[in-house]
C-alpha cells in the first residue's frame, strides 16, 4: 500500500519510554492527580479516517464565498446553490448530508487549509508523513497512533484497531494494535488449527502477535454481530460494527480506517459524478459510526485527513492535480461548537501556494495535538517528544474538546 | 559445499510461486541452474484461457530440462541494442496497418436478460488492447440507451465484468501450472512495478491487454525498452489520464477553451517508474516532462486513419509547440518522439539503477535487503545498461539470495497460488478460486488501490485480521483440496529441507488430512520465505 517505506528498524520501545524520561514525565510524576485525569478521560473514542488519493478538499467544503472559486474551478465548481450552506463563505459538497446534519447540531468542524509539514507531492511520501507524523520524511518508520498508545498514562492505558485487510503506518510500531474487518468466522475446526499454530508462531515476532489479536477480535465479532456475517460492500453496516467494538466493554479507544479513490486527476465532476460518489461513501461511514456509537458518539472524535489539496484549478481533463493544502473534517458529539478551524488564505492569484495550490494556514498535526490532549489526555510533554517529536511550530489547537 | 537440497527448496520457494509436487526434487539437483533456466529473451509466459494440458500425477520428477543450454541461449543473445526509440518509430509508422485479429465488430446487441457466462477457460483468446476496447466501446453506447435505468446499466457491464474475471483466472491458471516460477514472479514484479489498475469501466478491460502486450514481451530485455513501452501502452496511458491531456499553446489546446495539461503520467513516471521522488527533480520538471507527453492518446474514432480505436495515437494536434528542459537537459521539439527521448533517458539515470537494484532485492529476498546484494544488482545494471535478464541472473546467483532465514512475507497473491501449487490445484471459477479469495486478503486482482501498486512488506500484510483470513480461507480450501497423501510426505514435498521439526510433528499430530494440510499452508515456513 505504502510505497517508499524507509528502511532501518522500528523504534524500540526502550527507546521511546527513555525518551519520555529525558522530557522529565516518568511514571514518578504521576500520583493522584494523574489518576484523576485517567478517570476523565476513560470512555473518550478517536476515530481517524484517512482519505488516501489526495482529497478535493475545495469540493469537499466549497468556499461558495470566495470570488476566485468559480473562476478557478470551471464546470467542476460546486454551484452555491447546491451546496449545502455552512456560513456565507463555505458549504459543504451536497452528498456530505449527514456531516451537514452534525454541522448544523454543532458536531462537526472544518478545517478548510491544512497541510502536512512538508511541501510534497508525491502521494505515497506526503502519505508516509501523514502517518508517521515526522517533521520530515523518514524521521520515523513508526505510526504516530502507536506512539500516542505508548504515550498514555499508566492508569490510563488504551488500545486502537485498524478496519480493513491490510494495516495502515499510522498504527504501526511495537505495540500490538487490534484489526478487523468483515468475513472471518471461526468454527471448532478452525479453532483446533489455530491452537496449534499459536505454538508453531511463538518464535515469530510478527505472526505470533498478529494471531493472538486476530482471534481474540473474530470471538468478539461473532459477539458484536450475534453470529451472523457482514457484507464488507455495505459500508454504513460496517463502520456501525467498527463502532460496536469500540464500545464493547475493554473496546479499544481508537479506530483507524482508510477510504480510498480520491485521485481525481480526470473528470472529477461536481455534485454528481466520481468525487461525489467517494464523498457519499465518507457520510455514510460516519453515519454508520454515530449508528453504531449510540450514546457513546457524545464521548467521541472523528478527525478525516488526507495527505495533501489538490490544484485550486481545474486542469485540461475537468479534474484536479496534486496540490497543497485541503480541507479536514473534524466530527463527534464531544466537539465543542464553532466555526472554522485554521484561517482562510483566500484564492485569489497572489496568494495561491506556488501559483498554484491553497496555501496552507494550519499544520495537520496542529489539530491532531489539539486533539490528544483535550481528548484523550495525552501528556504535553510525552506529545512534544515522542509522539510528534519536532513540531513545536505546529502549536495545538486548543478548545476543540 | 552449500546443501543443495536446501537450496533448492529455497530456490522454488523463494524464487518461485511454491513448490508443486516433485518440484523441489528436480530444482535441487541444480537449483542455481534450475532458476537461470527460467530467463529468456523473449519473455514471460502468456496466459490463455485454452484449458491447460492436464497436470502429471504427483510422481518421480521429471528429467532436468538442459538447463545450461537453455540458460547460454538466453545470456548470448546480449544486450539489447538500445534502439527503442527506432522500434517506436516504426510502430508509429505502422499505424493504421494492425487490425486486431479474432473479435467481430457486431453492431450493439439489444439488451436482454443473458445470464453470466460460466464457460471459463473454453479456449477463447484473451482480447488484445484494440478488441478489449470495442467491448468497450460497444459498453458505452448500450450505457447511454440504459439512462438511468440501474438494471439496464448492470446488464451493459457484465461483458466488461466477464473479461475482467477471465483475465484474472488465466493469470492465476499461468501461475499455478507454469514450470516456470521464477519467470512468472519476475513478470508479476514488473506487471506491479508498472501498475495499471481497474479504475474505471476502460481501465478494467485494458489490465489485461496491458500486461500482456507491454509487460510480459519485455521483462527480460532493457529496461529502457520496458519502461518505453509500458509509458506508451493505451493502458497505462488511459489509467494516468494522459489521453486528454492537452498542451495549451497546442492547435487544439488554443481552439478549445477549458481544455489543457494534466501533469499524472509524467509524475508517476518520474516517481515511481524510474527515478523516484529522491532523485533531485523539481515540480518544473514534471510540468515540463508533462508538457513533452502531451499528443500521446489513444485512437478511438473509426473515422481517424491513422490507427484503429484501441491503438497508441499520438495527435500532433493536442502536442505542446517547444523545445523541453527536463532535469537539466534540453529536448528539442520533434512531436511525439521528445517525450520518448524524456523516457529513455531516465532510463539510463544512476537513481533509476539505485533504486530499482533496490526494489528488486527487497521484493524477492528481505524487506530490508542486505547492502551487498543491492550493490551487486546496481552494478550489474549500471555495467549492462539495465539489462533485465542480467539483472535476474545476479539476483540468483548472488550469495546473499540463499540465506537460509526466510525474511519475506507472501503477499495474499503468492498465498494463494503457492497453496494451489502444494495441491496440485488448478483454479476453474473466477469468482470462488481467484477473485473472492483475493478481496477478501485484501488483494482485490488488477485492483490495486494507487498507482504504486501492492506492497510487498510483511508489516502491511500482517495485521491481526489479515491472518485470521489466512487461516479461514486455507482451512476452507483444505477442507475441499487436501492432497491425498500421507501429510508428512505432503509436507516434505511442499517445503523440502526448509521444513522444520516443529511444524511436522503438528502437521503429524493433526486430526485429519484437511487439518494437516491446513496447517501446512499457515506454518511459517510455508507463510514466509
């Protein structure tokens, strides 16, 4: 899936806990005080969607306000009157209704130019560093979403599981993280097999892991779906099972899932066509969550990024190429209301990234920061050192929470 | 002395798509031979559709095929003179002259409830790119008579869903029968390296073709001519959308107004056919580069008589007027050849040896390869000129290929097949043998999600849920395929010396052949290499 993966071992975990040592947050500092905050923050659940392909994100959330749009965009222009108005300046895409729903009851953000630190753009690098949140490319070969797990409190450890066949680099690192997605099923045969394989994987560092995890996540499955199969192809039914195994008892406190189809470097359409459809698929994924959340959607953050915007242009096919700076969505009953996140660089000509691209106004980790520590209660400084070393310029948002 | 026999179980296994019975037997007489053998000229192996001679019995092996003659054949015919350019040449010359041979130009058929074909593999000929094409083209126009309506749109598509399906059973019948693994692994390398995925209804019919026509021909000649053709391919020219990609100041580009460049080709040429994202280029070079590929497209109107709908067509209308300057060198302005001098020389760049020795190592021996075996294969490629068949002969022949610790994780791919491989299975259905199996793994044929292609990392292909699919599917095919063999001999087939204590005494102790053959197909020894 990812391409260029930098070569050298993974980070040790003695490594990343000496490193929390250095920044003077040993386990000595914590006593009650640190076990009041655990108190406050158990329940809370992350959602972290990644849209790979480079996401529209001048589609996604129109700025139906800026003069420069239409002129830039041409026939792939969202009309004002389609999109599903925000404010006087941004709406969102027509098929985002669900996210338009949230918006209106004060549950949904956006953060209209946000960029990953570096200025790339090439898919598979500006993805890498999407997921590994380095300050550059190949810092780190670990996922900052393994980090954050390593991160947390003592009396506050949490656990994450990735939806989907293959696992994603923002969760991978020396902590086991749960996977799954629909088509397992188990039986007394199957069992019997992988009793044994347990043992015939006990000297295999990554096989033996992975299995332990698998089993335990199908048994929990088979619990959450009442023993009947999922069809991977309905994709509301599948984020509102991802968000059942959130909320079981023990659930893991943070779920990764990626969607992809995003490239739209040809005939990307408006608000029909191939952008629409993907943007369709993003609603009804976070429809299925708030589903399958239930009262648990009040605990609960959804942040979607992709790794860069794409060209403030429309190029000679009717689509867009790679760009800058686009739009995050940030969704969740445990959002505090608002408007937009981040400033608005505008479109006009002078101050396009490069004659080119949205400028960005926000680093992507900014928001991410903001987010480990108003809801998950990731320590300042653990987060400064180990989780996204080197982004001291990339201040956290404070207040999303 | 090194153990023969354990080489040559890593040789097949390895090197190859697994071991089928007696395979491992015949390899170690020889195993270095064995693979060089397996190099030739005129490329890989094509997929047919024609049911395959029936597969021998598990039995005594073979005799060895005369491998040093075979592999002296293949190594005397040299580099190959570099004369791509000339090639391409000609076949723009050509245009107009190659009408596709086997496939009928039926006017569209009016739409009525057919059911799904299931006379797979009945000797049909896999379309070339020119025919496919006019399954698709006949597509659209029944599209467009089906309007909104959903069940007319279904019905419009399932020729398209046919070919594709058929496409991707004669690849893994190629794959489970060839005697040839190490051939087919080194195509299937190239086919990912250069990745056209179905994206849209015209890339689904064009994989196919593209593999076939612009991959498997060439994957032991210069990479300057593989690269050269796969960038002029229909397929890989409509999956970057460069067929409408239009130079502004061109004829065409000043009459229609909306129209203009779209950079996607030239990018993922530069970055991740040849020289990679590191190499030092500039976003001015990809735009420049995109500039020189403007006019080459694809012919789809039958009143065009330069080249028959389906076929390269370079439209001199659409090309950007101008000489190019592209990582520092200038391109003169000849039409649809500046864009072919572009290509053929970050052929030749150092970063492309780098980084390709490095790929190649990483793919068939470790995720992190050894230094020294990066090293032997960019020296070979810098010495030949990126002579492919060179290069595969230094892979296997290098020290570094025999480590006998198995550090490469089988993708869902060479899963599956291996395992048809170990039974003596040649897959018949489409939908239950290749194309579900591989969706669920995550390895959707001819599906891969970005123009990167698979990876071929373990990490990305060991997520818990990846291998509790692993153990469903292959209890699943165990239970229907199991060989009939006694499991410890069955196990000694598959994995030869590479085989551990441990897991044949699980294999021993196992309840029944299902079990034990189950176990087999998910012991380490079998899920690495």
């Amino acid at each position: 899936m990812i391409a260029h993966r930098p070569s050298g071992p993974l980070v040790s975990r003695r490594t990343v806990l000496n490193s929390a040592l250095a920044a003077g947050v040993g386990a000595t500092f914590l006593g009650a005080a640190g076990a009041a905050a655990a108190a406050e923050f158990a329940g809370r659940k992350l959602v972290v969607i990644i849209q790979r392909g480079a996401c529209d994100g001048l589609s996604l959330a129109p700025p139906i306000g800026d003069p420069d749009y239409v002129g830039l965009r041409g026939d792939i222009a969202i009309a004002s009157d389609k999109a599903l108005a925000i404010d006087g300046h941004f709406g969102l895409h027509p098929r985002l209704v669900k996210v338009h729903e949230l918006m209106l009851a004060g549950q949904a953000r956006i953060v209209p130019a946000a960029a990953i630190p570096q200025r790339i753009r090439s898919h598979f690098e500006a993805q890498d560093l999407l997921e590994t949140g380095g300050a550059q490319l190949y810092a780190s070969t670990t996922g900052w979403l393994n980090r954050t797990l390593q991160a947390a409190q003592p009396g506050h450890a949490i656990t994450a599981l990735s939806i989907g066949a293959q696992e994603p680099l923002i969760l991978r690192g020396p902590v086991q993280a749960q996977s799954w997605s629909p088509g397992g099923r188990l039986n007394g045969q199957t069992n019997r097999v992988a009793n044994a394989l347990m043992d015939l994987y006990a000297g295999d560092a990554l096989l033996g892991p992975a299995l332990a995890t698998g089993l335990q996540t199908e048994a929990q499955a088979d619990v959450i779906n009442g023993g009947k199969p999922l069809n991977g192809a309905d994709v509301q039914a599948f984020a509102n099972t991802a968000a059942k195994f959130l909320i079981a008892p023990g659930g893991p406190s943070i779920a990764v899932l990626s969607l992809d189809g995003f490239d739209t470097h040809a005939n990307q359409g408006a608000d029909n066509g191939q952008l629409a459809n993907r943007l369709s698929l993003v609603d009804n994924v976070i429809a299925g969550l708030q589903t399958g959340l239930g009262e648990h959607w009040k605990d609960t953050v959804v942040v979607m990024a992709t790794e860069f915007g794409r060209t403030a242009r429309v190029n000679g096919t009717h689509g867009t190429d790679h760009g800058t700076a686009s739009c995050m969505v940030l969704a969740g009953g445990a959002l505090k209301p608002g408007g937009i996140v981040g400033d608005w660089p505008t479109l006009q000509p002078a101050r396009l990234f490069e004659n080119r691209d949205l400028a960005p106004t926000l680093d992507v980790r900014a928001v991410f920061k903001g987010v480990l520590i108003d809801h998950l209660g990731i320590d300042r400084g653990r987060l400064e050192t180990a989780v996204f070393p080197n982004s001291r310029e990339a201040q956290p948002v404070a207040g999303l929470v | 002395m090194a153990d023969q026999a354990l080489n040559g179980a890593i040789a097949v296994t390895r090197f190859g798509l697994g071991a089928r019975p007696g395979e491992i037997e015949l390899a170690s007489a020889d195993p270095v031979g064995w693979l060089r053998a397996q190099i030739r000229r005129e490329g890989a192996d094509q997929p047919v559709t024609a049911p395959l001679p029936a597969t021998p019995p598990p039995g005594p092996p073979k005799p060895a095929p005369s491998t040093a003659v075979a592999a002296g054949a293949a190594m005397a015919a040299g580099p190959v003179p570099p004369d791509a350019m000339a090639r391409m040449q000609a076949q723009m010359a050509a245009q107009g002259s190659s009408a596709a041979p086997g496939m009928t130009t039926a006017p569209a058929a009016p739409l009525a409830p057919t059911p799904p074909r299931t006379d797979f593999g009945s000797g049909r000929p896999l379309p070339t790119m020119q025919a496919a094409w006019r399954t698709f083209q006949q597509y659209r126009e029944e599209i467009k008579g089906a309007k909104a309506d959903p069940d007319l749109r279904r019905l419009a598509s399932l020729p398209i869903n046919e070919l594709a399906a058929e496409e991707a059973l004669a690849r893994a019948r190629l794959a489970s029968t060839t005697d040839a693994g190490f051939r087919e692994r080194w195509a299937l390398f190239w086919c990912n390296h250069f990745t056209v995925a179905a994206k849209n209804q015209d890339t689904m019919i064009a994989v196919g073709p593209f593999e076939r026509e612009a991959i498997r021909p060439y994957v032991f000649k210069s990479f300057a001519e593989l690269l050269l053709r796969s960038s002029m391919h229909p397929g890989m020219l409509l999956y970057l959308d460069q067929t409408q990609s239009i130079g502004p100041g061109s004829v065409a580009g000043q009459r229609r107004k909306g129209s203009g460049l779209n950079e996607n080709l030239g990018r993922e040429i530069m970055e991740l056919h040849s020289v990679g994202a590191d190499a030092g280029y500039t976003q001015a070079d990809v735009t420049e580069f995109a500039r020189a590929l403007t006019g080459w497209s694809i012919a789809n109107n039958p009143n065009e008589p330069q080249a028959p709908p389906g076929a390269f067509l370079y439209r001199d209308n659409f090309h950007e007027p101008g000489p190019r300057t592209v990582m520092g060198k200038a391109y003169r302005d000849d039409g649809g050849k500046q864009a072919a001098a572009v290509i053929l020389d970050l052929a030749q760049k150092p970063q492309t040896a780098r980084r390709l020795a490095r790929k190649i190592a990483a793919h068939f021996v470790a995720d992190d390869p050894p230094p020294a075996l990066v090293a032997r294969l960019e020296q070979t490629w810098l010495r030949t000129g990126g002579d492919l068949a060179k290069v595969a002969d230094a892979l296997i022949t290098a020290p570094e290929a025999f480590d006998p610790t198995p550090r490469k994780l089988k993708t869902p791919y060479d899963f599956i097949i291996s395992s048809y491989r170990a039974a003596g299975f040649t897959p018949v259905n489409p939908a239950r043998e290749v194309v579900g199996p591989l969706n669920t793994l995550g390895q959707r044929p001819f599906g891969a999600p970005q123009p990167n292609g698979w990876s071929d990392v373990a990490a990305d292909w060991a997520a818990p849920d990846a291998i509790v699919k692993r153990l469903t599917w292959a209890q699943g095919f165990a239970n229907a395929s199991a060989p009939q063999g006694a499991p410890p001999d069955e196990a000694r087939a598959v994995l030869g010396k590479r085989l551990t204590p441990k897991t044949l005494l699980a294999v021993s102790r196992a309840e029944s052949r299902p079990e034990a053959f189950a176990l087999l197909l998910l012991s380490p020894e079998f899920q690495r290499r």
